[in-house]
C-alpha cells in the first residue's frame, strides 16, 4: 500500500506556515510568492497516523490513500502570519525567495500541489480531525522562527 500525504503539519513541521514565519526574520514581513494563491493540500500529522492505521486494518494490497485534509493558499497564510506579529504582509518575486528561502524552498513555496483523498474517506473511513491549517497561526514555536538566528536551516533540494 501506499500513503500519499499532502503538506504535513503540525508540532515539527517544516511546511510552509513555518517558512512564511522564516521570512519575517529574513525580511522584516510575511512573504508570499505573486499573487500568493499557490496552495498546497495539507494534513496534520495526527491524522497521517491515523490513516495508516486504518491501512493497516483495512487497506488492500496495492491500495493507494491520499492523506488530505484541506487547502489553504499561501497569502491566506502569509497575511495571518502578518497579523500575528504586527507585520506587514507582502509579495516577492521568485527571486527574492530565493534569497529568502533558498532555491529548493522557493520552488516548494511558489508551487501548487492539490490532492483528493477520495479513497482515504470511501473506502478507510477516514476522516481527518484538523481540517485548518490557519489554527497553528500563533505558536510560541513558529513565533521564535520570526527572530533572526533562532531559526533552524531551510529546506535544501533533494541530492
């Protein structure tokens, strides 16, 4: 079987709400990529687990199972960030998020990724519990990714 989640989420995450949260230690405001409607599908980790326990029980050999709980677009993201941290939200070129996210984190940033998790819920009965990726918006743990140095490193391209 397989278990193809959207953008994980919650406690340790490295997805994009935490890259946004990055970028006002980088630029002194909540950045997005154009317009900032590239969405992501995303699921919280709870509920990845879950799902692979209901593969495990009830999953057929070969089966493949989205994990995808909802969608949310960057600016969405950026803009609460902002909020939060008495910010400014703004646009940047993809070549200002090179520079602030590196050249792997700026191609996952800018990107859209949209999934379905039609035979997660048909055929496992799952249903995920944390629907909204906006709630995460105001940790102390995504609030210290906002001062300069006390970040971990961004993501690096695959080698």
């Amino acid at each position: 079987m397989v278990i193809r989640p959207g953008l994980i989420w919650g406690p340790g995450d490295h997805g994009h709400t935490s890259m946004i949260y990055q970028s006002v230690a980088a630029t002194g405001a909540a950045c997005y990529v154009g317009t900032g409607l590239n969405t992501y599908s995303h699921v919280h980790i709870d509920d990845v687990t879950r799902l692979f326990g209901l593969a495990l029980k009830k999953g057929r050999p070969g089966g493949i199972y989205h994990a995808v709980a909802g969608e949310t677009p960057n600016r969405w993201i950026a803009e609460r960030v902002a909020a939060d941290l008495s910010v400014q939200a703004r646009s940047i070129t993809p070549e200002e998020a090179t520079a602030v996210w590196g050249e792997f984190g700026a191609l996952i940033i800018a990107a859209s990724s949209r999934i379905r998790a039609v035979d997660a819920h048909r055929k496992l009965g799952w249903q995920p519990q944390h629907t909204d990726m906006l709630t995460m918006i105001g940790d102390d743990r995504l609030r210290r990714l906002a001062t300069p140095g006390d970040r971990p490193p961004l993501p690096q391209s695959p080698t």
